[in-house]
C-alpha cells in the first residue's frame, strides 16, 4: 500500500543513509532547514512552489521526474 507522505510529519535528509537533515514535512508541505527551498507533496507526488510537476518518493526516496536525480529521503518523525 503506498504511503500518503502528505500526512504527517517526516524529517527530510541528504544523499546516503547518514546524511544529513536538510528540512521536514508538516501537512504536505517539504521546507529546507535553512530555508531556501521548499515543495508541496501530495501523496508520493512532489510540486514546485509554483505548482510545476517535479518528482516522486518512492519507498521514502524523492527523485526528479525526469532525470531520476535524488532530492531528498523522508523518515517518519
């Protein structure tokens, strides 16, 4: 069953299983701890600040739709 990672509050890390914490989720809203980003996910899909499509999560991974680049792993707080 796929997690609706638009409920909730997950933590956001970088690349690798020890990275480091780069923002959290509150309410289907992604901000960067040092607030220069931020996304909108809607169940395992990611939007831009403008609404523009940009990616997946996929197992807690988020990925660029289009070039599979990683963005960010979530972990439930």
């Amino acid at each position: 069953m796929p997690i609706n990672y638009s409920v909730g509050r997950y933590l956001a890390y970088g690349a690798g299983t020890e990275g480091p914490q780069v923002g959290w989720v509150e309410d289907g809203y992604l901000r960067s701890a040092n607030g220069t980003w931020s996304f909108r996910i809607d169940g395992q899909e990611i939007y831009g600040p403008g609404g523009d499509f940009v990616g997946f999560i996929d197992n807690g991974v988020a990925t660029r739709a289009r070039t599979g680049q990683f963005l960010f792993r979530l972990e439930r707080e």
